[in-house]
C-alpha cells in the first residue's frame, strides 16, 4: 500500500551543522505517528522540510506517491498537507469562529460545515466561539490553532510540539485529540518532546537523535524499549 506521506533519505544543512542526516519515514491513512527527539534533535527542521519551508533540503517528500520536491508551501498545503507550527500562532484579537473563518478556502456553506466539524472535535471550542482568541487559555489557544490547521481538512496534519507550556493534564488533553484526528482520517505526524504521552496516543513512532532516525517500531513496544525509557522516560 502506497504511505499518505512518505520521506525517503530527507536531509538538510544549515552551513556547517547537519540538521538532518537520511531520515526516511513512512505515515499512513489513519494513522497518528510520533517523531520524539530532545531539544534540536531537528524534528521541527523535518516538519518544516515537509511543508516546504526548507528549499535546499535534500531527498524526496511524497504524498500518496506524489513527490513534491519543488513545490512550494501554497502547492503543498493545496495538495493536503496540514502544519500547526510550535507556539500557537492565532489571530489574537479575531474571534475563534473567525480565525477558523479566515483558514476555509471554501464557499459559505463548505465552511460553516468545516467550523462545526472543529467545534465537535473540540467542544470547549464551541462554548467560546466568539470570544477573542487572547481570551483563550494556553491550552485553548493551541486547540484553536490545531483546529485552524484542519479547516483546510489535509490529508496529513504535522504537528509541532503541541503539548508545549502546557500543564501536565491539560499536554494529556490536547495530545488525546491526536487520535480522534486520526480516527476521522486525517494521517497526523506529531513531533513532542513528551514523549510518554505522544507514545500512548500514537500507533508507531520514530526517534531522531541529532538529526538521524535512532530508533523506530509500535509506539507500545517503544514504552517498554529499555533505550526509550534510558534516555527519555528518567527510567
Ligand atoms: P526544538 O524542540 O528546539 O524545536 P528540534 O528537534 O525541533 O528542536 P530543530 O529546531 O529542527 O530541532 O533544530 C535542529 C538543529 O538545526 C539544531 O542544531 C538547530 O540549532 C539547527 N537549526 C535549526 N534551524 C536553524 C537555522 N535556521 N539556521 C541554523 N541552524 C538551525
């Protein structure tokens, strides 16, 4: 079976210092996949190579079998690629429903329909539609953001470090939210440094150290990998 999204052999140089070095990856349909790595380890450089922010990146990108090397972010987000960078970017002073307004291509009715997808998959959402999105809660705000990146309803939704600066509880939350995109048929590639909860809300992950794949396999059998909890899990 052709993979959703495929990387084969990406790498990418800032001058001197190797970002990413070969990495090849696979997500499929439905499916939630973590990419888990420390600090710099240059998981959101390979989000970014994804949706095409680094033009002198090296390797192919597919999407259902389609390369996309040297089609630009606008080509790529039409073609189904979804990107909710790290930081809840958000229009601060527009309302939820109109910063999920403002990310619809489509006419009225498509749009409304895609609103009211956002506020089923995110009901606390709803509850504030027409608050601004500054009134938000942390965690709020990176559910609108996420929601905000399926209004475009992508094929594959990247996602960077979505749990950030969130309390404990609220990371686990927002990361449940994970499967339910992926339940509706949106392939999600979640990159996280928590890397506890990504793996118990995805199916399979893959682990960069220093810009390489280190480790990959199903997400439960990364849990128990005694070199997963060795260098991440404080076991
Ligand atoms: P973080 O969690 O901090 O975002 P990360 O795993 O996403 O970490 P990247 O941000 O992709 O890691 O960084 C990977 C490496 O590339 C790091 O050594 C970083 O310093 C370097 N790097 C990232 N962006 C640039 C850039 N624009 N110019 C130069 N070096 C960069």
């Amino acid at each position: 079976m052709t993979a959703r999204l495929r990387l084969d052999a990406l790498s990418v140089c800032y001058g001197a210092i190797t970002a990413l070095d070969g990495v090849s990856l696979e997500v499929g349909a439905g499916e939630a996949v973590a990419l888990l790595g420390a600090n710099g380890a240059g998981k959101s450089t390979l989000l970014n190579a994804v949706i095409g922010l680094v033009p002198s990146a090296a390797g192919v990108v597919s999407l259902d079998g389609v390369a996309l090397t040297g089609r630009a972010v606008h080509r790529r987000a039409a073609l189904g690629l979804g990107y909710c960078p790290e930081g809840r970017r958000v229009f601060p002073g527009m309302t939820v429903y109109d910063n999920l307004a403002v990310a619809s291509p489509r006419a009225k009715r498509a749009r409304e329909e895609a609103i009211a997808r956002q506020f089923a998959l995110f009901p606390a959402l709803a509850d504030k539609a027409y608050d601004r999105a500054w009134q938000l809660s942390g965690g709020q705000q990176q559910m609108l953001a996420i929601a905000r990146a399926l209004m475009t309803e992508p094929r594959v939704l990247l996602l960077d470090e979505p749990s950030l600066g969130l309390a404990p509880l609220l990371a686990q939350e927002m990361l449940a939210h994970v499967r339910a995109i992926a339940a509706s048929g949106t392939a999600v590639l979640l990159a996280e440094q928590n890397v506890a909860t990504a793996l118990a809300v995805t199916q399979r992950a893959y682990v960069l150290q220093v810009g390489r794949v280190v480790e990959s396999g199903p997400s439960a059998a990364l849990r128990t990998s005694p070199a997963i909890q060795a260098a991440f899990l404080g076991a």
